[in-house]
C-alpha cells in the first residue's frame, strides 16, 4: 500500500510484514481489527501488537515501558521461537507513548543518523553510501534530498530486518506508522524513519528510480555488545 504524505514524498507501506516468514508458517490467533485513529494491529513474528476494540488511550491500550522492552528484547533476540501461542504485547500509539521506552536500555540516548540522497550538483549517491546501526537500539533515521531529482531509498531486505515505529515528514510533521518497505523523496523533500534494528547482518541500498541504477550503498545491522 502507497502512502503519499506530502507532494514531496511518499512512502510504500505493508502492513503485514513477518521478517520474511511466510505467514502460513505461523498459527496465529484471530485478530480484532479496529478502525483509525482509534489504535492498530501491528504483526511482528510471533510478537502480535493487539491494541484491542478501544480508544489508544483507554487503560488496557496503555502498555508499560517494561512490556514493551521486553517484547523488543525477544525479536532482538537470535532466535524467536515460532510457536502457536503468539505473545500478547499491548502497544499504544506513539502520540502517548515517549519514544525512549522502546529502548531495551532506557538509560541509551536516541541515536540519530543522517543519509543524504543525491547532491546539489546533480551526483546520484547515498552520502554516506554505507549506514551502520545496532541491533536493539532505537534509532532516528533522517533522509534529505537536497538534489533536483527524485530519489528513492529502497532496502527491502533491510525493512524487513527492522520493527519501525513511524516515519515522520513534513512541517508540521505527519506521522506515517505500520510497516515501511521504501521511502521516495522528491527534490526538496526530507523525512525521518524511527525504527529498531532486529536481526544482524548487511543489506543493499538503492535507488530503484530508472537511470540511477549506480545510485547504491550498503545498510549493515550489528551486534549488540554482550
């Protein structure tokens, strides 16, 4: 599902996203889906975000910060044990949630790292062209295309390492939340991806705009320090 949040910028979205998991693998309960701005349902493995039939500020749609690391801490984990019985883990939305409780260690900073999506003399290149994060961690990612073409910043296999939270775009900021596939920004345009990094490992980055095939870089997810 396309997403479009400003006329600079839009975003592709699945919602349904399982870390590359066929989801007939999974035997998950039936779902209670209920209709924005009221709450949502998010699907992470076998992590089910039930926010339930209420408001997002109802007393059962309020989670504490200790569920919610604790749920991360097991998708952060390298082994997440598909099992029949799914996690319950209610998350409200982020509107009344503070973003430092989805670190594991709350005493982290939230770290912020910034890509560059072409230049203003017209090169097509991911400044830097190569983005380490740690599994674990929340992070704030902030893409800017300051160039005179549009840009996309695709990494499928990265987006679906990662639990996003939201992206957020535009002044005042519109908050895109669900599952992210890609980002594409128009000349001008700026957007900042809020997301944890889940399982390890090195993923191509490209732009998949026709022409701008020498536009690539590198995403590299590591380890948490034991």
């Amino acid at each position: 599902m396309q997403v479009p949040s400003s006329g600079r910028l839009h975003i592709s979205q699945a919602r349904d996203k399982f870390f590359g998991i066929r989801p007939w693998l999974l035997q998950l309960r039936p779902q209670r889906w209920v209709q924005q701005p009221t709450c949502a349902c998010l699907r992470q493995n076998s992590v089910i975000a039930d926010v339930g039939d209420g408001p997002c500020d109802a007393p059962e749609a309020r989670a504490s910060a200790t569920s919610r690391r604790h749920a991360l801490s097991l998708l952060a984990g390298s082994t997440v044990a598909l099992t029949s019985t799914a996690i319950d883990l209610v998350v409200p939305s982020t509107a009344w949630a503070a973003l430092k409780d989805y670190n594991l260690d709350p005493s982290e900073p939230i770290e912020e790292v910034a890509v560059q999506l072409g230049t203003e003399d017209g090169q097509y290149a991911f400044i830097p062209s190569t983005l380490e994060f740690t599994a674990g961690k929340i992070y704030k990612l902030k893409l800017r295309n300051p160039s005179t073409s549009t840009h996309y910043f695709t990494a499928f296999e990265f987006a679906e390492k990662v639990f996003s939270i939201m992206v957020l775009a535009g002044d005042p900021a519109v908050e895109v939340k669900g599952g992210i596939q890609e980002v594409a920004l128009k000349a001008g345009a700026s957007a900042t991806w809020v997301f944890i990094p889940i399982k390890p490992g090195k993923y191509p980055l490209r732009c998949t705009v026709k022409g701008h095939d020498a536009m690539v870089g590198q995403i590299i997810i590591k380890r948490p320090i034991q």
